[in-house]
C-alpha cells in the first residue's frame, strides 16, 4: 500500500487550519507525529465528539503517519479537563509509539508553535514551520480522514459543530457543500429572529450573514450569535473607522504585547508598537509594521488583552497585508527565547469566553449519527492551501458520492475534490461545482 497515493486520491487537507494537503506532509521524515486534539476556539467542541466517537479511527490514523513518516514517536495533544477523551484514547494508544501530551484549558493552546514547545520544548524558528524541527501535525479529524483513505473512501463529509443560539446544539457529519441554512435546520433552527453566523471559530474564524454559504474541507462549525452581540457589532465596524479609533485612544500601555502568546513564547511580535504605525502613517510606518509580521491572528489582544476595547488585531493584519505588497519580510535577529512569565500570563479559556460575553452559550454538543440529506450541494474548487482543483466533469453529468469532480494540475500544490451526494451536474465554473440530487 502507498499511504501517500491514497491519501492523495482521498483529497485528504488539514481539517482544522489552513487545508494544507497533508500527503505533502505524509512525503516527510521526522521526528515526532503531533496530534492537535486542543480544540481551544470557544463553543466548537467537535474534536471533542470525534475523540470520544471515533478513537480507533483516530489513533489508526497515527499509527500510519507514525510509520509512513519513520517518526520515532507521535504525541497526543489533549486538554487535561477531557477527560472522557483521554480516556478512550489512553486505551487505544496503549503498547504504541504514541504518548498523550495533556494541555491546560488555555486559549490559544492549539496553535501549532504552541503544541510543538509543549510536546517537544522545541521552538519553531520565525516564519518556520514544525517541519524546521522534526515534527509534523494534524488536526485529530486530519487523522481520521487518513484512515479512511487507506479504505478508498474520498474526504465527502465534514464533522462539525452547531453552536450558540439553536435549539439542538449538536455535531455531526456533513456532505461538504452542504448550505448554512441547511446546518441550521439540522440544529433545530435558531432560537433568535435577528443573528450573525461565526464560521470556524469566535477568534480566528469570519463573520457571515449569508445562509447560502456552504460547507469547506476546513469548516469547524458554525456559532450563532444575536444580531446586536457585542462580538457582531465589533467586528461589522469598517477597518477605518477601527483605525480612526485606535489612532485616537491607543495609549501604548503594551497590554496586548504582555499577553501575546507569540510574544511570550520568544518570537518579536509586538501589537503595540504596530498600533503606533496608524499614528506615523507618513513616516516610518514600516518600522512599526514589522512587529506584525510573526502575528499569528489568533486574536487575544483584540478581544481580552486590551483595556480600551481597540483593535491591535486588525492592525497586525494590516501591517503583515502592507509588508507583503511591499515584498518585504522581517527577519527576527534574536534568539526565540521563551519569556520567564510565560506560564503566568496564559489565559484561561472561560475568562476569555466570559470577557467576550459568551459564557452563557457554552452548552454541550453531542454527537448525532443524523446527516443533513441536502437537494444539493456546492462544492467550492479552493478549500484548501495552493491552486484551485480544475473540473473534470461536464454540465448534466450522472455523478455518485466520492465521485472525482475536479483534480489538481500535475506539479500544483492542491488536492482533489469529490462528489458529496449522488445526484446530476447542474453547474461548473472555475469557482464551483453544484450536484442536485
């Protein structure tokens, strides 16, 4: 068996991030397999469901990259507090190359910089990769798709979560492609007339208002938040009008420096200084945007570090956003040392949730075996890092679920994408691929 051909003809991405290809990854000798079962966005909890549902899976899965990587050991990543999930992990993990690594019930604790210092002491080097220092990592569901690929079954489904204001808070799968408002309705629809829909995560995930907005390789899950939340009314705010605000009250008190877990963990990120470049935008604003440039956007300053409510966040994305049209990339001289009070300003994730005003959604979501059964799907070419798949299948074309609909070009970084539902082609355009049932 070639594990990397099937997880290439699976069309297997990184579930939990950026939708890296991971038989890119499988192509790698390391040292360490890590395993992200952190799950550190407030409110999603479908790693959790996936963990206790889908263990053999899981851990078969690391087995096999364990093996197919020559790594001489794969780490567990996993919140102490679950402790139902260790539990049925612990025992398929016994006698195996993999050891649990617990993780305290801090945010961001599933960043990757943040898991591989916490299973190895390793710093990734800046704009490095855990590559850089003998690891590779996944996303527990990354695994389980690994496994179902040696089986020949293509990455059709997506395990997600419904979170916040609906009636059924739940996990469960979903043909990808599937609509928002079709997730909604699964959950039992919303328990507010007016609301925004948080796709993927509080912090790191986008805002939406649109229900006909479809399911990806990478989506975690939706958040249904009334329409007059604090976090909605945060974030509809126009980027100037943040920064028209930060220039004014912004009073360099570094709190969003101190708590900046880059910056803690050694790496020359500084929020703070970045907001001075909405000051000095005639002179030396790029001095001050290259304190961005390691910014990993989980967004902690944003919405708990500072104490005025301003947006160092959204400025940090500015400044990496301006260094990339200038080409320019900043290379950090020190030495990544991690800061000696590090662990003392970790930040609790039910502080945060309560500081956002989120604490009262935080209900289980259980797993349901029920799939949404959509009348069709659209299933996007680009959901995943690299090019867009190119179509292979023609207008009125008869298509059954794991169907290849659109392959990458030999040579392009990417991966395939196939058919979620049984059903017939009824649009193809280089954006995406819809299948009516």
């Amino acid at each position: 068996m070639n594990l990397i051909q099937k997880i290439f003809d699976a069309g297997v991405v990184g579930a939990g991030g950026g939708g890296f290809p991971t038989h890119v990854k499988a192509k790698s000798l390391v040292e360490f397999v890590l395993v992200n079962g952190a799950e550190c966005e407030p409110l999603i909890h479908k790693d959790y469901e996936l963990m206790c549902n889908f263990s053999e899976d899981i851990v078969n899965g690391v087995e096999l990259m364990t093996k197919q990587t020559s790594a001489k050991k794969a780490y567990f990543g996993i919140k102490a507090k679950n402790s139902k999930a260790i539990e049925v992990v612990e025992k398929r993990i016994a006698n195996s190359k993999t050891e649990m690594c617990l993780l305290g019930d801090f945010y961001p604790s599933g960043d990757e910089y943040e898991l591989v210092y916490a299973a190895t002491s390793r710093l990734i080097p800046p704009h490095g990769l855990p590559l850089d220092v003998g690891c590779v990592v996944n996303n527990v569901e990354t695994f389980y798709n690994i496994t179902r690929a040696v089986e020949d079954k293509p990455v059709t489904q997506k395990f997600l979560s419904v979170a916040g204001c609906v009636k059924k808070p739940s996990s469960f799968f979903a043909p990808i492609g599937t609509s928002f408002k079709e997730l909604l309705q699964h959950a039992g629809g919303a328990t507010v007339s007016e609301y925004g829909i948080f796709v993927s995560g509080l912090l790191m995930g986008k805002l939406a208002f649109d229900l006909d907005e479809v399911v990806t390789k990478t989506t975690s899950g939706i958040i249904i938040l009334p329409k007059d939340h604090y976090l909605i009314n945060r974030m509809e705010r126009p980027t100037q009008s943040m920064n028209r605000i930060g220039k004014s009250a912004c009073d360099q008190c570094s709190y969003c420096t101190e708590f900046c877990p880059r910056y803690l963990l050694g790496y020359d990120v500084q929020p703070h200084k970045v907001m001075r470049s909405l000051v000095f935008t005639t002179s030396g604003e790029t001095v001050w945007n290259q304190y961005a440039d390691l910014c990993c956007s989980c967004g902690l300053c944003s919405l708990y570090s500072c104490p005025e409510d301003l947006y160092p966040r959204e400025a940090c994305d500015q400044g990496k956003a301006e260094l990339r049209k200038q080409g320019k990339k900043y290379e950090q001289i020190k030495e990544v040392k991690v800061h000696p009070i590090k662990e003392g300003r970790r930040v609790p994730l039910k502080q945060l949730m309560k500081r956002m005003d989120v604490l009262k959604y935080d209900n289980h979501t259980p797993f349901i075996k029920e799939v949404p059964k959509p009348t069709q799907v659209k299933i996007l070419l680009k959901q995943h890092a690299g090019s867009p798949a190119k179509p292979i299948v023609k207008l009125g074309a008869i298509v059954n679920e794991g169907t290849l609909i659109a392959d990458i070009e030999e040579g392009k970084l990417g991966a395939k994408i196939h058919s979620s539902i049984s059903g017939k082609v009824t649009h193809v355009s280089d954006e995406f691929i819809r299948i009516t049932a």
